[in-house]
C-alpha cells in the first residue's frame, strides 16, 4: 500500500514506487532482454550505434538504418 497525506492509501501492485532504489535495476532487468535485444538483433553489422541509460535511448546511423531500427 502507498498512504497518502490525507491518511488515504492506495494499491500498488507492479512496478516500482517512485524514488525506489531498486527501480533503476528493476527497469533495466525488465527492459534488456526484450527491448535492447531485439532492437540490437534487428540492426546487426553495427550498421546503428546504440546508447541507453535508464529510461533514455539514443541511436545514430544512416536514415534509412534508422527507419529500420
């Protein structure tokens, strides 16, 4: 349960709360092996330069491999 100020409270039943410290490890566990991977997998021979950090992911490449990735 969240509680609120007002003395309310409500369910949080997935996920992180906010300011968590686990959060950044949570999301990076549940974002890596689907998302990265796949995004990797379909941009092979290095044709797209990839960066992520935490919720934030760049690319760089030639238009069309981006339109690709």
């Amino acid at each position: 349960m969240l509680y609120l100020e007002n003395g309310d409270h409500i369910l949080s039943q997935e996920g992180v709360t906010q300011g968590d410290n686990a959060a950044m490890a949570m999301y990076a566990l549940s974002t890596r092996p689907p998302l990265i991977q796949t995004l990797s997998n379909e941009t092979a021979n290095d044709e797209v330069k990839q960066v992520w950090y935490a919720d934030n992911s760049y690319a760089v490449g030639s238009l069309a491999d981006m339109r690709k990735w």
